[in-house]
C-alpha cells in the first residue's frame, strides 16, 4: 500500500462499499470539519449528561426498591428503547 495516504484513505482504499468508503476520508472544508468537531463534542457531553442522569436514578430507586429488581428494569427498557430506535435504521 502506498505510503504517503493517509491512515483515512487507506481504509478508504481497502472497503469498496462507497458509503462507507466516503465518510472514511477527511472533509475537503474545513467549516465541515468544525462542524464535525463540534458534533462529536455535544454528543460527548451530552453522553456524560445521560449517564449521570441514569446513575442518580439507579440510586435514587434502589433505596426505594430492590437492587436487582432496578438493574433488571433498567436493562430491559434500554434493550426496548436500543431496538425502537436501531430497528428502523437498520431495517427490520
């Protein structure tokens, strides 16, 4: 393999299928990859937010309920959200 591509293109090069071949390699504008920057670190945050929320929730409940009786409703409604939400994207 060519030594002077970059990591990106490389992959890009070794997967044939375009989509994913196309969102392998850099934005030609910068303003895009800004853009990209600043989405990756509002869904960061916004991943931190939600695990905090999830926490003090398991934590508030359990002194409520018993511990595996939480853990188990809080496993099977991310199992219902994950396949309501990826089901579509993938279409089944």
């Amino acid at each position: 393999m060519d030594a002077q591509l970059q990591p990106a293109q490389a992959l890009a090069k070794i997967h044939h299928d375009g989509e994913f071949a196309e969102s392998l390699t850099r934005p030609a504008d910068p303003a895009s990859a800004v853009s990209q920057s600043f989405r990756g670190a509002l869904l960061l945050v916004s991943a931190l937010f939600l695990f905090a929320c999830m926490d003090t929730a398991t934590k508030y409940l359990s002194t409520q309920y018993n511990v595996p009786f939480v853990v188990a409703i809080r496993y099977v409604v991310h199992c219902l959200l994950m396949t309501v939400i990826l089901a579509p994207i993938q279409g089944k």
